[in-house]
C-alpha cells in the first residue's frame, strides 16, 4: 500500500487531499487519479516526489512508498 498526497491546484480541483492503494509504479498511481476524474494533462504537469525525493512517471514503487504530486505554480 502507498499513500498519494496532491498539492496545490491539483488538490484544490479534485478535492482529494491523500489516497492510499496498491501501486508497484507510477503509471499504477496516474491510472487511478484519471479513474478518480483529475486530468492527465494536469498530472503531467506536476512535481513528482517519492519519499521526498524527485520521480518520473516510469519510477517503480515499494510498499510503504510515499508519492506527492505538486502542481506547478505561477504569479506576478
């Protein structure tokens, strides 16, 4: 079991703070986020960290594992 916590607009568009599910990689955790109505446009555009270190979208995941996606930010 992994825990998946969004950040910013990504959370704030779904409402999904954290999940927790069996994934062994990352396209695991994107298949269920899209199942869970969040774009894949706006995933790919995320910040992917597991266990506080930087991800891809074709890293394997461990039990345990910790994955955060942070939405890009702007301003001015």
């Amino acid at each position: 079991m992994i825990t998946v916590k969004l950040y910013g607009l990504l959370r704030l568009d779904s409402g999904i703070k954290e999940r927790r599910l069996e994934a062994a990689a990352m396209k695991d955790v994107i298949q269920d986020l899209t199942a869970q109505g969040i774009s894949p446009k706006d995933i790919n555009g995320c910040v992917i960290l597991v266990n506080g270190k930087p991800a891809n979208k074709r890293s394997k995941l461990q039990d345990g594992d910790v994955v955060q996606l942070l939405s890009p930010v702007a301003g001015g």
